[in-house]
C-alpha cells in the first residue's frame, strides 16, 4: 500500500501505467550454410567452479584459488563481491523450507585478494553503499507482491530509477532491467504476471524493448534478446538486427565475437527407452544471419546421452571451439567439438 501510494507521486515517464513496446525489425530468415566439418574428441573433466562443503558453507574458485564463504544457515553460489572486498550473499533459511535471506560480511580473511581479482567493476553490487537494487514487498519465498521497482544507491543515498529488477548492469550508468506485467503489459507482482518487458536505462533515462528473453551481451553492450526462434541484436535505444532460424533451434552460448552456438531440439530416445528433446546432438553456428551445421561423428558408446548446457562446463571459444557435457545419471563425459577449418 505505501508502495503504490509512492508511485502514484512518481515520474510517469519511469513509472509508466502500461509498458508500450516500439514495433519490432522484420526478421530476414537465417540462410543455412554448407555443413562446416569438426572434429570431437574427449577430454577431462573441467575444473570445477564451487563446491559445497559439510559445514554448510561454500567455496568457489577464482583464478584457480579456492576462497571459502561462510553464511548464517545453508550457503549458496549465490556470492558477490564488492569493490572493497566485502561479501554480499545469498541463503537459505533451513528452519523455514522455500526461505531466503542475504547477509554481508565486510571483513573476510582474503578480502584484499577477493577485491583485486573477484570484484566486477560493473555490478550490481559495488559494496555496501554503493550498487543497483530493487524494492517491492515480499512474501516468504521472496517472490514480489509488489510491482518491483529498480533503484540506484550511491554513498548511501537511493533514487528510484523506475519499474523493474535488474538483469544486466554495467555500472554506474546502464542497467537492462525486467519489468513483471500482466495480459494488459501493466506492471504487476509475480504472481499474476504473465510476461516479462525489457527495459534499458541509461544514465536513468528508460527505453523501452518489449518481452523478450535476455540471452547475453557483447563487450560493445549490444544486447542479444531472443523471441521463438528469432535472434534480435538491440543498442543504444534500436534494434539493430533480428535473424529468425528454422524451428526448434535455440541459442546455446554466444562467443566474445558475437556468434552464436545453436542447437536443434529433436526428440529422440533416452537409454531408459523414454524420449527426449536433450538426446539430439545437433547444433550449428549462428553468424550474422548465416547459419553453419555442425558436422561431426557422434562417439561409440553415447546414444541415449543427454546434451545439457552446464554453467560450470560449456565453453565456446572464439576460435568456434565448443566445449560440453554428456551424461546419463552418474555417467558423465566431456567433450570438444572443434571446426576443422575456418567458418568464413
């Protein structure tokens, strides 16, 4: 009630009472390629990215240094790191099962080393005073019962920037936030939303997108938003591309250079004899509008795999190197897939 009561006082030009979406490019269809031969060979098992541990906390490697984290209940992977070397961290409430909670500590043992080589210089946390938030009222799974709106704190002090959660920030100036609406593209709560509407703020300027997925951002702060099987490139305020690739293809990982590892959903037959659209191994190079199939053997001895992005494993390299993950229960392989020539 106090929130709505705010906003009502507020800029109508950041608190909008519909979010208007600007028309979208036309798409032009991905023209698909000659088949681009590979090679697939397997290899160890990358090195891992955090672990849990008995007591509860967690540690997470940076720089191939393990630094420990320690939370009042049961710790997550959800750590950032601040500018001064301080800890903002997620957890959960084991007292109260589906419960949250972040706490702060600001004087950890490694925090000179955790500010030189972990902090994101444009976070959304920068420490203690200083980062990108969102405010709403909660219930206990954290869930908004509130429209969400986005705020900036510097020093101390906050300013509401208008409707949405951050997503993407580069700090100070940018933010991509989302926006929960409803069938009428109002702000709402989580629970009645039915969508999610993009929405760039610069310098606290906003600018509207439209529902679309965030997929990933290039160095040059390009966005790269996905609608069905449509891939948009969007920056400064316009859409500067959009590519449509056939059915059943998504986007897997994007490389520094802007292309686009693809993959083609197809069930097929999982080793328990069950059907799945993770069996297929089938996937592609997305680049500018020209898509290349991936050619390659499949290796003896892995039908039935399941083929399934993990954060900690999959890489794609800007030499279109695609590292992955096979598996089936416990049975886990990992393999590269490399382009036995250069995809012009």
């Amino acid at each position: 009630m106090v929130l709505a009561l705010l906003v009502q006082a507020l800029d109508k030009t950041a608190f909008p009472d519909t979010m208007v979406a600007p028309p979208p490019p036309m798409a032009v269809a991905a023209r698909v390629m000659p088949p681009v031969a590979c090679s697939i060979t397997k290899v160890k098992k990358p090195p891992e990215h955090s672990r849990f541990n008995k007591d509860h906390s967690i540690s997470i490697r940076y720089k191939n240094r393990w630094i420990r984290f320690t939370s009042p209940d049961r710790a997550s992977d959800d750590v950032y790191i601040g500018r001064d070397g301080s800890v903002l961290m997620h957890y959960t409430v084991m007292s109260a099962p589906m419960t949250g909670a972040w706490t702060t500590d600001s004087n950890h043992p490694q925090k000179k080393w955790l500010a030189k080589n972990a902090y994101d210089p444009y976070g959304w946390y920068q420490d203690g005073n200083n980062g990108f938030r969102w405010e709403a009222e909660t219930n206990m799974q954290e869930w908004a019962t509130t429209p969400p709106i986005l705020e900036i704190m510097k020093d101390g002090k906050v300013q509401k920037i208008g409707w949405g959660y951050h997503i993407k920030c580069w700090w100070p100036t940018e933010v991509l936030a989302e926006v929960l609406v409803d069938d009428a593209n109002k702000p709402t709560d989580f629970e009645t939303s039915t969508g999610r509407f993009l929405r760039f703020y610069d310098h606290g300027v906003p600018a509207e997108i439209g529902e679309y997925k965030y997929f990933d951002a290039m160095p040059d702060r390009t966005l790269v938003l996905v609608h069905g099987t449509t891939i948009y490139r969007w920056k400064s305020g316009h859409f500067l591309s959009a590519v449509r690739m056939p059915e059943k293809w998504e986007p897997v990982l994007m490389n520094r250079k802007g292309d686009l590892l693809v993959r083609h959903r197809v069930v097929g037959l999982m080793r328990d004899g069950g059907h799945s659209d993770e069996v297929s191994w089938e996937m592609a190079i997305l680049r500018g509008s020209n898509l290349y199939p991936l050619s390659y053997e499949r290796p003896k001895g892995t039908a039935g795999l399941l083929w399934r992005k993990w954060e900690d494993v999959d890489r794609f390299d800007e030499a279109d190197g695609y590292l992955f993950c096979a598996f089936w229960g416990d049975d886990m392989r990992y393999y590269k897939l490399t382009p036995n020539s250069r995809i012009s």
